[in-house]
C-alpha cells in the first residue's frame, strides 16, 4: 500500500510547490529548467509505473 501512496504524494508536493521550487532554482543557479525537470519527472514516473507493473 505504501508503494502506491508515496509516490503519489512526492509527485502531489511537486506539483502543489512548483512555483517556488522553479524560483529557488532560477535564483540559486540562474536557470530555468521548466523542461529538464518536466522530463525528469516523467521519466522517473514511467520507471515507478513500470516496476508496479511487473
């Protein structure tokens, strides 16, 4: 039950604080990474969905 419920929430926080997770960023290391971080997580959820699977 775990394995359904903690991704869910990590992906639930992300998407709840991607504003300020995108300004520390951009103010830390002077960068946008909008794109490299969307295909992170995308990939990183395929991977996730993929081992439920199996």
């Amino acid at each position: 039950m775990l394995k359904f419920i903690i991704p869910a929430v990590i992906v639930f926080l992300i998407v709840l604080y991607w504003e300020k997770i995108n300004d520390f960023i951009h103010k830390k290391f002077n960068i946008r990474i909008n794109y490299i971080f969307a295909s992170i997580v995308a990939v990183i959820l395929l991977v996730i969905l993929t081992l439920l699977y199996f």
